[in-house]
C-alpha cells in the first residue's frame, strides 16, 4: 500500500482508494491497534475506504467534548444493537460466496475505535448474507435501521445539525 503525496488517500493494489489515512496515522494516542479487514460485501467495503479513519479520528478529537461524546457514544451503541438484530435475522442463511476484495489495513486509536470496527465488520458479514439471498436494493431495506443510525453518527461527529435532533430555537419561550 502506499500514500499518495499531497493526498489523504491510500491506493490500495486493487486500485481502489482509503481515505483519512494520512490523518488517522498523524494522532498521537497511547492506544494504537492494527488491524487488516478484508471486506465481504462491496457495500461495507465502501463504507470502511470512505469513512472508517474520518470516523475514528473524529471520535477521538471530539471526546473532550462530553455531549458531543455522549451522543456518539449513544449512537455508536444503537448501531450495535441493529447490528446484533441484524446477525439474529441472517443466522440461517448460508454464507455468502467469497469476493475478491484487496485487505486493508486500519490504525485504531480508541477502544470507540475498536467498537466501530468490529460492528462494522459483523455488518459487513450480515449485509454480504442479505445482498446475495435478496439483492443489493432488498439488502439495503433490510438495513435501513443500520444506515439510519449510521448516518446519524456521520452527523454528529461531523458536526452537521441532525433534523432528527430536537428544536431548541424557541426552547423558553412561550406560545401566545
């Protein structure tokens, strides 16, 4: 694998492209844990070259700030609960024929870090179940509930307001 100058990507041999790698490997942390995934599913796969380092490197940056913290963590644990529904509901069907998928490697630096990774490699294995039995389109209903929360946290650790969130514009006042 190699970094590309003046990029924050990382080509893999397959070709295709981890982002946030120069990022994640610039944190300083006493906690440092490699890890190598190799996808299932091509959804998955996407969501852990897109995102994965943005995300961890964002949880850590922002656990000085407790509510941000406590949303991410609270979220982060939903996630886990639709991906442990998810196991449950996929525990019968056959697993799925192996991709050729290229390894990546990740740098985790958390034990939040480490959460993320393993729910979202359990996801990945019930995703590749659901995507071969049913399609990718039925895949991602079944799913819904795992991208809705998965969304959310890309919110709050990105810091976009979450429409979901409650209004707090007119918090105090009173109706007329």
């Amino acid at each position: 694998m190699s970094v590309e100058q003046n990029t924050d990507r990382e080509l893999l041999p397959d070709g295709r492209v981890v982002k946030g790698a120069t990022k994640i490997e610039s944190i300083v942390t006493r906690y440092e844990e490699r890890v190598q995934f190799t996808p299932v599913s091509a959804t998955c796969g996407r969501m852990f070259r897109r995102d994965f380092n943005y995300l961890t490197a964002k949880m850590f940056l922002l656990k000085r700030r407790a509510d941000k913290s406590a949303k991410a963590a609270w979220l982060l644990a939903e996630l886990e609960h639709e991906v442990n529904y998810l196991v449950e509901s996929t525990v019968r069907l056959p697993a799925p024929v192996a991709q050729e998928y290229a390894p990546i490697e990740f740098r985790l630096i958390s034990p939040q870090a480490r959460q993320l990774f393993d729910v979202m490699v359990t996801f990945d294995k019930a995703m590749a179940k659901v995507t071969e039995k049913d399609g990718l389109e039925a895949a991602e209903q079944h799913c819904a509930d795992f991208f809705k929360y998965y969304g959310r946290l890309k919110d709050c650790l990105f810091g976009r307001r979450d429409p979901r969130d409650n209004d707090t514009r007119n918090e105090g006042q009173t109706e007329k």
